[in-house]
C-alpha cells in the first residue's frame, strides 16, 4: 500500500513539473517589434535592399582577411595590374617590397604603405593605386540557436536555408518557427518572421539573403527547460519507471 502511494505521489509530481515546464516555456518568447525605430512586415512583403543601403556607410572601407586587391604600380613591367590575396593573418607578398601586413587599413593607407616600401627598395616616385576586387565585407550575420553563430561571406545567390547551412545547421534548443530576417531598406530598418521548418518542407518559399543582412533564429525555451528537467531527475527515473511499470501490471 505504501509503495504505491508513493508511486502515485511521484507520478503526480512528474506531471505537475511537466506542466510547469511547459506554461514557462509557451509564456517566455518575446513579442517581436518592440523597437519603436523597427518596422515588423510579413515575410512576403520584405523588399530586397538598394544600391543606396549598400552604400550608406560613411567610415571607409577596411581591408581584411580574405579581401582580393588589384595593386598597380605605373611604369613598372611586372607591377602593373598586378592581383592579390590577403591572407588570413591579414598578410599580403609584393614583389620588391616582401610581406607586409595591411588587414585594418584603408586602400588610401595601402597604397601609402606601398610607396613607402617601393622608396625604400630604391624605386623613384612611385605612383601606387589599390582597388579592391572582391570583398569578403559582404557578409551576413547568423546569430541564436544555431550551430556556429558568425558572418559569412555572401557568394552568388544565397538563400535563408543556405545561410543556415553555413552556421552548420540549428540546434537542438531552436525555435523554426521564430527565425527573424532584419534588413534596411531605403534607410528603414526591417524585420520579418519566418518559418523555417515550412521552407524546409516547401510549404513556403526561401528566401533570397542579401549583405548587411542579419539572420536571428529564435530559442524553444520549453526544449530547454524540459531537458534541465529531465537532467534533474535522472537519479529518480529508473525507480520510478519501474513503480508506474507495476502499477500497470
């Protein structure tokens, strides 16, 4: 009578806590749009930016790793033209003047480096221009429950999926249905929801991602809270199975 009593006692307390579980996580995700300066729209009506928003920013760009120059060094054979790589320790090798590292300058500041090294090397007024060619600051931002959070490069057409793909996939405590696109348009700051298990399924379209823009995948709070529950009474679980297991028979 006594064991099961106690069975009956844990098997009331096993649901109770289930159903905290689960009103804590229904009543923790935030509403979106709360920011004043922040226009929320539906998913299908999110414009893609303009030439303008890519080039709103007023500091200069930064060379970095990864960034492909086009150095040109007039008058001389084999200077003229002339591609480079930056690599990833922000380095680049030029003929006569060796390695030097530019990652955190301007082009302006590049080109200075170089005159500076070509009078060193014995070269009379040289007349220097850096472009650059490619430009791996184009980049989006994925952040939340995914994988490996950071900025990626975008190359070519990328989409929300491919994005995703690239912070290695979401994780275990992910919301797809919370996964927010927040974008500039015309000086406009916008954000759209999406859900990503139906773009998966192809119950919606995916859709197109653009530089600048910043991928937020939201957190399942009742995943998390039911795991930590779950870690929680592991020492009890065996017991307990075995209690409800004979109340059964």
């Amino acid at each position: 009578m006594t064991s099961y009593k106690s069975a009956q006692n844990r098997k009331t307390q096993l649901l109770a806590l289930c159903g905290l579980v689960l009103l804590a996580g229904c009543a923790s995700t935030p509403k979106l749009g709360g920011d004043k300066d922040l226009t929320v729209i539906s998913s299908r009506d999110l414009p893609p930016p303009t030439v303008k928003d890519f080039s709103t920013q007023s500091r200069p760009y930064i060379v970095g790793p990864f960034d492909r120059l086009v150095i040109d060094v007039f008058g001389i054979e084999g200077l003229s033209d002339r591609e480079v790589q930056v690599d990833a320790g922000g380095k680049i090798s030029f003929p006569l003047v060796g390695v030097i590292e530019i990652a955190g300058q301007t082009p302006a500041e590049v080109e200075m480096t170089l005159i500076s090294r070509l009078r060193a090397a014995y070269v009379r007024s040289p007349q220097v221009t850096v472009n650059v060619k490619e430009a791996v600051s184009q980049v989006v931002t994925v952040d939340g429950q995914v994988k490996k959070p950071g900025l990626f490069p975008i190359i070519g057409r990328m989409t929300l999926m491919r994005v995703i793909a690239k912070a290695e996939g979401t994780d275990e405590f992910s919301n797809l249905e919370d996964v927010v696109i927040f974008r500039t348009v015309n000086g406009r700051r916008l954000a759209a929801l999406y859900n990503l298990d139906g773009i998966r399924h192809g119950a919606f379209p995916d859709p197109d991602i653009y530089p600048n823009d910043v991928v937020m995948v939201g957190d399942d709070n009742s995943r998390r809270l039911f795991k930590d529950f779950l870690t929680t009474f592991s020492l009890v679980s065996g017991p307990l199975v075995i209690a409800l297991d004979r109340l059964a028979n």
